[in-house]
C-alpha cells in the first residue's frame, strides 16, 4: 500500500509516521504548500517525496491511499478527488464542512466502492475501547447521561469556532459508545474575541432518556478533559489527563422504589460501593488506526469509523452552529 | 433580637446555633411539625422552648425575626404571615417558588419597612467575598464567562428537580459577582428516575457577551465544586472542595489584533504568567450572614441579599423550568 | 460504667461526647486545672460535674473508668493513682514518658485485674480496619516496607518533640497491622525552633526483611498524610485526607528470576494491573475504640491497643530520641 | 566542535540529539556494544558513523568532545581514556563508581586543562533554576530542610542499588540549592529481591541545622516526584510530575518568641499568607546543558556542573552505601 499524505503541518507528522511503520506499507509523497514542511520532512524521511503541488498526490497512479491532513473547508474537495481518482480517503475531523459534502463523499466512494475513514482518533485509545466494552457487555446498565467537559487556553482556530475544533472529539466518541441516532440538539455559547464562539454548551438529545452534554471552551485558564457516564448500575469517571488511572468506574447508584404501605411516597436508595481503575492498553491510537484502515481495505471490510460516523458528527456540528446562533433553539436531527 | 425558627431538619439546626450565638440576640423557639425534633434540641439547648405548631412562633408578640427553614413551597405562606405578624423574616433559599409570590413578600416587606433575607450563604464564604473584590476592583479585567459545575450523588428531592436544589447557589453567587441583569436563559436536561429531572444544564446570557453555564446532576459518581471564571485580564478557578488554596488566580488570558502589514489576519497572542492562591478568610459563612442580619435590622439598612436579591434568583428558576420543558427555547427575562 | 474524664483542652471534649453517648456508660465527672474548660463543658454537658482538681475523679468510689486526655508526662502518674483505686484507665497515646513508667503500669493493671486501653484512635478507622484485613488475609503477600509521610504546619508542642507528637499515629498503626517485634531503631532529625526537633525521619527494622519509615515534620507548607504499604503481591497507598477513596491497592508488583539459559543473569518482571478503591467504613473512630473499650471490660478481655500495645510504641519512641541524638545510631530492641 | 558519545541505550538517544542540534557542533560518531543501536542510530542519523568499538571514539583526531552514556562501573575507565587523549568529557550521573576515581579523573582534567561536565540534567530545568534563584535572592530566608520523596516501580538495575541509581537527581540538586559542605551521611534500607536496597532513604547533616532528607524507592505502586523546601520566611513544594504549576510557593512560616512577663514561656506564632506558582521556563533541560557545556569549552571557564560537583555527589554515595551497610551508622563526610 502506497500512500500520499496531503498537509504536514501540526497533525501531518504523525500520520506520516504511523502510515510509515506499518507493515507492507509505505508513505511514498507528502504534499504542503508551505515549502519549508519539505525541510522538516527530508530531515526524519529522506526518501518520501515532497511536493507543494497536493495535485501530484492526488493524480499519482502509484498512490492507493489519500490522506487528508489540511483545514477542514479544503476536506470536501481533495477527498473527492482522491476519490474520483479511484483512491481510498483518510481524513481528519471533522469529516466535511457540511452535511451535504459529507453525503456525497459517502455517496461517491460507495459507488466506487472505495474506503473513507475519519480519524477519529480517540476511539482507537485505551480508554475509549475499555469504555466501550464495558458499556457493550452492559456493566453500566441502562445509560442516563454523558457529560464532557473539554477546556484549556487557546488554540484559536480562526476559520471554525470552538464547536468545531474541540466538540468533534466527544461527539466522536459518544457516537461510538451510544450507539444511537440522536433526536435534537441545543447550543448555547459567546464570541469574544475573533468573531467566532470561544465558549460552547451542547446537549445531545438521545432515545430513552440518555442526555449528552459537551462543554467546549478556548479561554479556560487550567486545560481539563474529563467526561463523566452514568448509568443504572455503574458510572464512571474518565480524566484523559491523569498518566494512570484514566478511568475510573464507580459502583454506584440510585434507585427507586414506592413505599409498599403508602404507594405516593417514592423511597431512595443509594448504592456506594467500590471504586475501580482498570488498566488501560497503553498504545498509540494512531498506530491502532492506520493499521485497522490497512486491513478494511485489504479485507474489503466497513470500518466502523467511517464516511458515515463522519457524517454523523457533521450532523451534529451543523445543527449547533444552527441552534447557538438562535441562542438554544432545539434543532432536530 | 429575639429569633423564633421555623424547621428544625437537615439545617435548622446551624440556623439556631448561629443566631444563638450572637451577641444581643436569641432563639427563643423552635417549631417543627416532627416532634423528634424536640429532642434534638432540647439535648443541645434545654432553654429554647420547641413546638410543633409553628403558628406559635408567626403570632408570639415576644419574637423579632422569623427564620423560615423549610421546604420551598411553604416559604411564600409562613414568611407572609410572619410579615403580616410585623416580624423580618430570614428565609432559606430559593426564596419562594414562584417569581409572583416572591414579588408580593418583597411589596408586603417594603410596605410594613421590614427586612427580608434570603440565605445566599455561599455569599459570605471566604472564597465568594474574595472573588467578588478582585472582579469589583476589575483584576480580572472585563468578564468573559461564569461556568460552574455542581455534581455528586443524591440527595434526591422529591418536590423539586435538581435545579432548585443545587443551582440557587451559582445563581446566587454570579447574581452578586457579576452584577448585571440577565436576559435569556436556556435549560436543557433529563428526568431518569422519579419524574423530576436529575441531569440539567442552565446558560445564561448576561450583557456585553457575558455568558454564565451551570452543570447541575444529582446522579454523579463524584462530587464536584468547580466554578472557573474568565476575564479580559485574569482567570480563576474556584474549587471549593479543596481544604486550602479554594481560589486560584491565573495571569492568563488571550489577545487579539490585526497584523499591521494585513489586516484581513488577525493574531493571537496568550500571555501565560504566574498562578496566585490567596489566603481566604476561614470564617462560618452563616455566622456572618445572620451577623450582618442583625446589623441591617438595627441600622434599618437594605441586606444585599435581600427579597429582591432571592426574587432574582427565583426569575432564573423559573425561566429554566419552562426552557427545560422546551428543550432548550430561549426565555428571555 | 461511669467515667470520670481528667482534660478538657483539644481532645478531651470528644472522649467525653463518645463515652456519654454509648448505651450504659455516663460521663459523671470532669477536670480541667483551666476553670473555663468548665464553662465549655457546662454549656454542652450542664449535668457532668466539673472540677479543677483531678483527684476528686481518681478518688471517687462514683467512677468506674479514669480517661487521662493530658500531656504525655502526666499520664504515668495519674494512671498509677487511678489504677491504685481500682479505676480501669482509658489514656491518651503517648501512653508513658518511659518504658519504665509504661511498664510498671501494665504490671499494676495486670495485678488489680484492671484494663488499660491506649487510645490509639487510627486503629478504629475504617482504612486502618481494611489495611490490617488485607494483610492478614495475605492479600498484598510478604510485606516489603511501611513508609508513611506525615507533615503539617505545627502545632508545635514544648514539652516533646514532632515525633513524640506525630509517630505515636505510626508506630501504632505499623505495629498493629505487620504484627512483628521491631529489631533496631534509626532516627535523624534537626531542631530550629524551640529546642526540641521539628523535623524527623524514623526507621524501624523488623524481621524477614520488612523496613518501615516515618518521616514527621512541623514545618511542611502543606499537610501530608500518606501511606504507602508494598508487599510480595500487592501495594497499597492511604491518603488520609481524601473525603472518599482513601485507600488505592494496586495490583502491581515486581518478580526476580533467573535466566534458565544464563543463570548469573536476573530477569525482572513487573505486573501492573488494575487499581482498586474499596469502600471503607464510615464510622467515627473514637465510637468504636470507646464501645469496643466498654466491651473488654464487660467481658474482661484483653484489648488489642492494651498497654502492652501502648508500651511497645513507647519502646519505639525511647530509642528514637536516643538514635537522633547519636545522629542514627541503630538502637536495638 | 565534534562529539563522540559513547553509549545508544536509553538516554544516549537525547545526548546525541542535542549536541547535534547545537550551531557550531555534530555529533560524528556514536558507539554502542549492541549492533542493533547502529539500525536505530542510522534510521534518525543516517549522516552519523557508527561503531561497536568505543575505542574508535576515545582514539580519533576529529573529536573534542567525548560523551559518555554508560553504565556508572565503566565511566572512570572511559572517562580517563579521553581525557588523556586531550577530550573534553560530558559524562552522565552519577560521575564514578569511587570518590578515588573521581578524584583521579578530576586532577587528570586539570593538569590537561580540559572540561568535564557530569550530566546532573535537573539543574537545567526551569524548576530548579527557579528554586536556586528564590534560594539565592533568599526569599526562603534561613533554609531548615530539604525533603525529596522520588519513587516508583521499578526500573530495577542490576549493577547498583535504588541509592545509585534515583538519588544522585536530589544530592545533586540539594547541592547545587544549599550550597554547603554536608557534614554527614546516615542511610537505612533493605533488599527484597535483587541483592540490592530496592528502598532507602538518607538522610544528610549540613552546617547551620539544614537537614536533609532523601526517600529513594523502586517498589512504589505509584510514581512520586515531590520536594519540601522548608526555609524560615518561605516555603515551597516542587512537584515535578505537574504538568503547569511544578512549582508552589508558601508564604507560611512559624516564629518562636519567650512571652515578655514569663521568660520561660515560648509563643509560637504561626503566618500562613498566599500561595504563589511562578512561572517555570519550559525548556528541555539537556538543551540548555550542552550549550552551556559547549559555551564553557569555548569561554575556557569552570561549569558549575563539573567533575568537583560530580564527585560531592560521589562522596555521599559512597559514604551512603557503607551507612546502610552498619544499619545508619553516621558517616562523617
């Protein structure tokens, strides 16, 4: 497998790198506008080829896989010529710009039954798949909410808002633990300094009473990446910031029951149990991924991040930029 | 100053200690509907009378102030009849349950120049005091947001959802810091177990981009007490469940300008610098409150806290109980 | 039973509360030299008697038990004048000044048929309850070392140093929990203040290579108290100031064997697993040690934390102040 | 400038990298016993020789500078050879395996008039800097103690004990701090697995009543990287595993006086003011090291880190390792 990598900027090194370190694979060209990524590149892989001209990817018939590493209002175009030039598509979060671009990307590599996976990074961490697990084999029960909260200083993006930059990572993952279409989105938030919001809130409507709730914020003067889950049996705890013990599951719990002799009065009654930190794989998600991208294209199998978990964000994304600028109202999905 | 309390429950009894112990002033009864109660009191101070008719305190000619500590809906009768009766009235929060009854105590009390206060509590901490002289003194320059999470596990109420019972505090506070009449709020959450909700989510738009967010959960696996507050100048995090260093002061914050030679780009610049804790004021919080009670009777001067103050509150509360009902459609206050 | 309880300072107030409260015991008498501990006292107890002269209690054909809430170098001689009177002697850690006065104590209890209990109050926590279950269960395997960190800002006491004053804690839980005779003392410290050392750090040898150490300090910036216990199969850490999760065991360790094809070559292999934060009960301490005291007399059982227990902390703590005045010299035991 | 280092393990990597970034240096040549380092070398340097005979380094006339990344038993050998062969030494800590060798290598330095520089990297850091500069500037006033809790599990070494290996980091940096010649050295400890302490601590007497105190552990279930800095007007806790805030600055300290109408009497009186976390200089230490090993070289003037600091680490080693051995014999320095 031969791949191309579109962007060597913050995040291009790193798929670079792992593309590069898989088995029966090779990074072949890397494309940048900015000349100087061409220095930075030769220095750690003398032979991968550079180009300022992402043209030269996109039309190389030695190029199997495309990857797109650029800012997200130039995914839409460079992944559907990759696609149309009958390559697979590896591209960053947020998928598109638009629901309708994301649709038709999806569309189009069905058609030519060609591969796109979103990297969404977090699913492949440690942490993500233990909480998965665990939700999967119903250790928490029945899910009542899922609350992130996802704050530090900067960086400002100037093309897309806090929504955009950070949100993408949660709704990623909710998505992915959930497992369910959300019914409707609110979104609350204020611009402060360059014109787009710095500080967010979105909740997520779910089926049977789950609530998602994202609290993305550029202007935090501590950075803090902690998601609480609750649900009827267990809850946990997940802090992406503590080098061990990221997750913390609780065995507790509330439930309710009539008093037998006086059916209008509700009795509560707590559960305080154990706390719980498993360990957590300790592995580069990215490498995870790159891999698992390898083998859906060879096995011809859907990933399960796909050009459609992609879409599903978009969709959210979309409808919180709809709701904050009316100040909260509820947008339906 | 002589004070009769009605409920004698989970906080009555910090009630009674704290106007017992003041100088000039005394408990003089007790009342609460649970006669169990009297034993309590009675081991601890065997002088107060206790009763189980509270109508004794409201009509006693020998009582000056009428503390109310009982569940919300009956602050609005007992605190109008003790007004009826000529007494101020010292009222747990929220003040009423509704921003109606709540107008009607603040015109009864103004008409017979009587003192109602609201117990805002958390405004006479350390920390709050604190907080409030460094945004009075603009420390933290103009402010950008208030974002506070509130959560742990339990304690159900039955007659009131979550955000009656854990929000009165941030409304409270950010009512006192920030000083501004709010204009819209928006609530979002959940109702999972006995038909209240026990996951909210509360944004409040203030003037001049002020936007204040507050995360309320009964259902949580750990207990938080964190309020983060951005400004212009200074950023600070208040978590007041750290036994020192409750407030801490960042030189943080972000600027923006336009680049001389383009001015279609703008920059950024973060300015990172040192963190600062104060040493706060360890004082009981409602040792000072009823202190400050006494003093604004005898000076016959306006608590800052007062019914107004309380009415504010149950405006917020009101508005996010029809939002919430919405999912999340704009109030406008 | 009734017990007559000799100081009223810091401690005292809550060794009377607990024995009051405890279903067929009183408190009939107290004394303080200090007249206003009895205008403390009266305000909470005003039908405990109080007296500024302690030998009303030892003399007393009224009293039962003798509580001694004094300083350290008063104890021997009021435990002797009760113990001579017939008065089983509840009394403060420290037990004695001495292995001598400790001694000679024990051999009069024994005598008289009457107890001593030293009010090592830890060994009633719920965390020092789970720490000894699990050691003795053989869940962390052979132990390894007991290392404890145990610094505050003062109080500074004049009359003993920061080890008679904080290791008591320590060596009490250390004793109780590896249940082994201690081999030889080290101790190092320094004096700054007032005299006597401020600063300390203990090490206890014991048999089969378990190493225990307590380092205690009056001049930390911050409050530490923590607990690191390693064994065979797993490790422990106490944080005592935790409000929940007070204690973490980790399922880690490290393994040593030889390499079958090189046998001068060790191999290492460490286990890292998961944490685990039992649920410790949350009991007042003092309630237990003072029930299970009124117990032992009852059934005339010997206690754990007898004076034997009390004396073999003293044994710790007399070699301590001989080792640090040598600069570490081992002092056997 | 031309380097050669000597050792590709674990950290021989970051001393390569960084002398090889430095303007006016490269890195010739690398060697390594293990064959496999030239792959791993080649793969990120493929400009740099390699070879498995280090005596093509310590030999060659293109080299000024040898670095040596070894274990501590073949320093002295290693170091000698280039130092007669007219190279300056960089070489890591601790500096020799001897206080002899130490100082045989020192005086060998000197009548060739060329550099050594032992790698004592934490003097390099923001944090460290920062604390030398408040010590320095005396803002601790008076220093009392110096207290580092270093532990972790694993890595175990074969060749020395827990003391060699984690605390050359706080000796070195307790001498770079206080500044003083330490008087004596007591060491406690014990083997459990290896044949060598896998836990120690040592505690060092300098003049004026500093103590300080070294905890050293391999057998930690959690990693600890903490110092108290206690001094008479200032304190300061150094958390080194902080991401922001390593550093915090106590403005609390304790002062003795005798009561002016009793002169037997002492008052102690507590000050316990703010808390302040400067700001640390993120650098990479090693960086700032090896410029300023090249700047030495260059200006022809003393490091501060140079093989006289080296071997005051040395001799507390040394002198630590025969305490132990006595169970805390005091070993005068």
């Amino acid at each position: 497998m031969r791949v191309g990598v579109i962007g060597y900027g913050y995040w291009g090194p790193n798929i670079v790198r792992n593309f590069h370190s898989q088995d029966g694979c090779e990074v072949t060209m890397v494309a940048d506008r900015n000349p100087k990524c061409g220095d930075r590149l030769r220095k750690v892989y003398p032979s991968v080829q550079f180009t300022t001209d992402e043209n030269e990817i996109l039309a190389s018939p030695q190029i199997d896989i495309v990857a797109v590493v650029t800012p997200v209002w130039t995914h839409y175009e460079l992944a559907k010529k990759a696609l149309e030039n009958g390559k697979h598509v590896f591209v960053e979060k947020p998928f598109t710009y638009s629901v309708t671009q994301g649709e038709e990307l999806v569309a189009l590599a069905d058609k030519r039954n060609l591969k796109i996976m979103v990297d969404h990074t977090f699913l492949f961490t440690g942490a993500v798949r233990k909480i998965k697990e665990l939700v999967d084999k119903r250790e928490l029960g029945d899910l009542y909410y899922y609350d992130s909260l996802r704050v530090n200083l900067g960086l400002f993006q100037h093309d897309v808002n806090v929504i955009w930059d950070l949100a993408p990572h949660d709704l990623s993952i909710m998505d992915h633990v959930i497992g369910a279409k959300p019914e409707a989105v609110v979104a609350t938030g204020e611009k402060h300094l360059n014109g787009v919001e710095d500080v967010a809130f979105i909740t997520v409507y779910f089926p049977k009473r789950i609530i998602a709730h994202v609290n993305v914020n550029w202007l935090s003067p501590v950075k803090v990446r902690t998601t609480l889950i609750g649900g009827e049996k267990k809850m946990l705890v997940w802090n992406d910031l503590e080098a061990d013990e990221k997750l913390r599951i609780y065995d507790k719990g509330v439930s309710m029951s009539t008093n037998p002799s006086n059916l209008h009065q509700l009795l509560v009654s707590y559960r305080s149990g154990d706390m719980w930190a498993p360990q957590v794989e300790q592995i580069e998600a990215l490498k995870a991924e790159t891999a698992y991208f390898l083998k859906c294209i060879q096995e011809n199998s859907k990933p399960f991040n796909d050009g459609e978990a992609g879409l599903r964000v978009v969709r959210i994304l979309e409808a919180a930029d709809r709701s904050i600028r009316t100040r909260g109202e509820a947008i339906s999905l």
